[in-house]
C-alpha cells in the first residue's frame, strides 16, 4: 500500500484548474536575475501541484482553523479515503491471520481493493472527480498484486517505501542544488515565480521548508523498513497509518505559517484590502 503524501482528494477549497478564475496564474519575474522565464505549462503546474498539496489556504489568507486544515486535507471524504484502506487491511490480517491463517493474506489485500472500487463509485454517484479514488484503487491493487505474487504480507507496503524514497530524495537533492521544489511551488502559487530566490529570507525558509518535508519522508523509511525487515506486519500497518495524516496536517500547519512570515499579505493572491492594510 502506497503513502501519499499529498492529499488525496481534490476539494474546490483545495484545488482548482489552472486556467480556473481562482488558479494561479504565471508568474511574471520581471527584472529577475534568475535567467530566462519558465514556461507558462510549468509555472501551471508547480502552482497547481502547490495547490493539490494543501498550500492554497495559506495563499488565499485563509485563518488557520481545524476547518481550513480539513479542507487543505481533502475534507472528511479525502481522509476517509486516505486512512480506511490502510486501516481495514490491519484489522482484517489481524483478526484472520489467527483464524484463518490460509486465507489471512487474500483476504487483507482484497478488502482495500474492495474499498477502493466503493469510493470510485461513490464519487461517480454524486458526480464528482473520480481520479484520487482510482488512483487510490490502482495503488492497493498493485500492493496486492506484489505482496499476492511473493506470498509475503509485508510486500504490500513496498510500493510505500518507493515513493517516500522517491520524494524524498527529490526534495532533498533541490534543496541542496538550490532549488528546492518547495520553493518553486509556492513561488508560482504566490505569483512570485522564481523571484523568491533573490531574497534571502525568502530562499532560506523555503530551502528549510523543503528539508523538512524531506525529512517527514526519511523518518518514514527510518521506522518502517525496519518493521519490515522484520515481517513485523502489524507493526508495520500501524506505522504507516500513524505516519500518514498524523504527521502530515501538523507539518502542513508548519508549512503556511513559514510561508506566510515571508509573504505578507499583500503579497498573497488571495489577500483581501483589510488584510494587505493590516486592519
């Protein structure tokens, strides 16, 4: 079972089209020292992608409240979505691996597949975006079909371990290139392009701001392989779930009031006149 570490739903509090009234639209770095100007498709995507992982809130001057981090979560959908597959799968293997110990390991992989196709439909029900369910249902799928093919439980959260090392890595090697990830998307969100990294308190908390996510990934690897090693898979399930949205919102909590101690309010998208006057 793979660890997102974006959320995995796509609410309009959350996420909108590049092209949307809301989006965020390219940045213009007029005079920067940065070289020649980014495209229009990648400043799209970077502020997009910012976006998707939870920043549009601290973007738009949104007070941080419980509210505000739900919706920058997903809302009760995306964290339904996001913790129940990994949860069900724990109880099934164990309460079946005593019971039925032949049929432990189907039985656990099935069920957060099954899961999966009922939230793909749900959301078709109600008309919604279908993709964070599917990808959500392929995502289980493969770890059933790995950990199905080597008879080995524990194989399911192999595909976990590849994207945190994956994202961490990514994360880590930007940020000491000097050109941390963090800090292109939160730049082309803020309208601010690649600007930020003429200004030094701008380039430092978002290089720090890009170690820690980084970090959040390594800590991951750092608890869980073990288990794994191990075939310790109860643990294991519980480590993940634990790891997942537990330490994500407080990071994400973190990550705006970072962003925002460099970026005033007149310099948000969504600043209001109040706001940029202080009153």
């Amino acid at each position: 079972m793979t660890d997102a570490p974006l959320p995995p739903d796509e609410s309009p509090a959350q996420s909108t089209s590049a092209d949307a009234p809301g989006g965020a639209a390219p940045a213009q770095t007029p005079g920067s020292a940065a070289g020649p100007a980014v495209s229009e498709t990648f400043a799209q995507g970077m502020a997009a992608a910012a976006r998707r992982a939870g920043f549009a809130s601290a973007a738009d001057g949104e007070p941080i409240t419980g509210h505000a981090l739900l919706a920058a979560m997903g809302g009760i959908r995306g964290l339904v979505e996001a913790v129940l597959p990994g949860l069900v799968f724990l109880i099934v293997y164990t309460f079946t691996r005593s019971t039925v110990p032949d049929q432990s390991l189907l039985l656990s992989l099935i069920a957060p597949v099954i899961i999966g196709v009922v939230f793909a439909v749900l959301r078709r029900a109600v008309r919604q975006t279908v993709t964070p369910a599917i990808g959500g249902l392929l995502g289980a799928g493969f770890s059933a079909v790995l950990a199905l093919f080597s008879g080995n439980a524990a194989d399911a959260f192999l595909p976990g371990f590849w994207t945190n090392g994956a994202y961490g890595t990514v994360l880590l090697v930007s940020a000491l290139v000097g050109w941390p990830i963090l800090g292109l998307a939160v730049g082309f969100l803020m309208n601010d392009g690649i600007a930020w990294r003429d200004d030094p308190s701008k380039r430092r908390v978002l290089t720090v701001l890009t170690l820690c996510w980084a970090a959040l990934f390594a800590l991951r690897l750092i608890v869980q392989l073990p288990l794994y090693f191990s075939n310790n898979v109860e643990w294991l399930g519980a480590a993940k779930l634990i790891m997942g949205i537990p330490l994500y919102a407080p990071l994400l909590v973190v990550s705006w009031l970072m962003v925002r101690s460099v970026y005033p309010a007149q310099g948000r998208p969504g600043a209001t006149a109040a706001e940029a006057s202080g009153d």
